[in-house]
C-alpha cells in the first residue's frame, strides 16, 4: 500500500515539475520564471527522496541537502539581481 501511494506521489511530482516547466519557457515576466525554477528544484528534490527510498541508499539524502541549499541560494541572488541589480 504505501508503494503504491509512492509511486503515485512520483507522478504529482513528475507532472508538476512538468507544468512548472511550461511556465518557464512560456513566463512572460522575469519573477514567473524564477518561481517556476524554484518550484522545478523543490519537485526534483523530493524525486531524489524518492528515489533514496527505492533504491534504499541513504547518500541520497545528503545530495538532495546540497541541491537544496544551492537552490536556495541560487533563487536568492537571482531575486536581489531583479529587484535592485548587483
């Protein structure tokens, strides 16, 4: 039962980190875009969690950790670039 919940949950992520792909190519602004990859990073992390608890590799974990974290990171330089520049 909870594989299948599991699974199921993987094909949300998978379609949202589709949907949140079209609005990165199709975003008019510049903010539309940066939401939209910040929400492709949260998706693709949980994918990585899921994808540690199927193949049951804790290592996983810790990659998923320093993605976030330079996500993060990422999405803060790119909104203070938008909102005031370097």
């Amino acid at each position: 039962m909870v594989s299948i919940l599991l699974y199921i949950s993987l094909g949300f992520m998978l379609l949202g980190i589709s949907l949140s792909m079209i609005r990165f190519i199709k975003g008019p602004l510049s903010v539309d875009r940066v939401i939209s990859f910040d929400v492709m990073t949260v998706g693709s992390l949980g994918l990585i969690a899921l994808i540690a608890f199927f193949t049951n590799r804790i290592i996983y974990i810790d990659v998923a950790l320093v993605y976030g974290l330079l996500s993060f990171i990422g999405v803060l330089i790119v909104a203070r670039y938008l909102e005031r520049g370097l």
